[in-house]
C-alpha cells in the first residue's frame, strides 16, 4: 500500500484546480484536500513525513511561525522541503536581474495578464524574502537540522531543505 499524500492550500480555488487536475489524471483515491494556513496548519502534530512548499513561503505573514508548523507536524526523520524565489549572488548577473525584474516582469503581467500591481509586487515580495542564508538559519531556529538550500539559475530561485531529528 502506498502512502496518501495530503495537499494543503490557503486559498481553495487553487486547491480546486490542483485537485481537478489530479482526478483528470486519474489520481482519484491518492490525495487528501485541505484547506489551511501554512501558520496554523490543521494536522496533527508528527503526523507527516514530507512537507513541501513552493512559492509559497514568501507570502506568509509570518514565516517562522509557518517553520514551526512545518517542524511540529514533521514526524521525526521527516523532511523539509522548501523552493521560493531567492536571491542571485553573483553581483554582476543580481544587478541584470534586477533590472529585468523591475522594468520587464510588470510589463509582461500587464500585458499577458492585464495585471501590473500583481507582477510588481511578485517583484517586491521576492526582494523582501530572506536570503538563502538567513533562511536557512531561520530554519535551524525552527528546529530542523542539515538546513541547506541548492541554487537554480544562479540563485533565482532555491531549494532548501531540512531534517526532523
């Protein structure tokens, strides 16, 4: 028997489609759908062996609280997993990129979805998030050990990751 996995959005229309999807794909009886806040999750504590996030970190109000809830409802062994928009390093490529994420990103939101505000504050939000680094320590804080991250593409974005003693 293979494990259920359990899926857990704040925002139930996303949940919608993400479910719509699975059962498209006749992935009927292997999910269970939440709806829930990543800082009050509504699982029981030690009762998970992964917890994933993606791009979703950023818009927590307060991120390390949601670490915690990450930690708490981790079994012990259990794995952290977390890819979010991040910082590129290098400063000659962070300053290209910089340039390209305030003056392109919005204008292609605008004009793909008729939506500037919401490309512009993608662009705000990724440069208000901790850096690699300090996520990372934040992480240890939590409680997790081996907190580590894996750049891609120079640092756009990361994975991170961490371990339930």
């Amino acid at each position: 028997p293979h494990a259920r996995i359990t899926i857990c959005d704040l925002d139930e229309n996303m949940l919608n489609v993400g479910r719509d999807r699975a059962i498209n794909r006749g992935w009927i009886d292997d999910f269970d759908w939440v709806t829930g806040n990543a800082e009050a999750l509504p699982m029981a504590s030690e009762s998970v062996n992964v917890y994933t996030i993606a791009f979703g970190l950023r818009n927590v109000t307060r991120i390390d609280t949601a670490l915690q809830e990450a930690y708490r409802v981790l079994k012990p062994g259990g794995r952290f997993f977390c890819l979010e928009f991040s910082r590129v390093e290098e400063p000659f490529l962070a300053k290209i990129y910089d340039g390209y994420s305030y003056r392109v990103i919005p204008r292609i939101g605008q004009m793909v979805a008729k939506d500037r505000e919401s490309y512009q504050y993608l662009v705000e939000s990724i440069r208000k998030f901790p850096s690699q680094n300090e996520l990372a320590r934040r992480m240890k804080t939590a409680g997790f050990t081996h907190a580590r991250f894996t750049n891609l593409s120079f640092g756009i974005a990361a994975i991170h990751q961490g371990f339930k003693a």
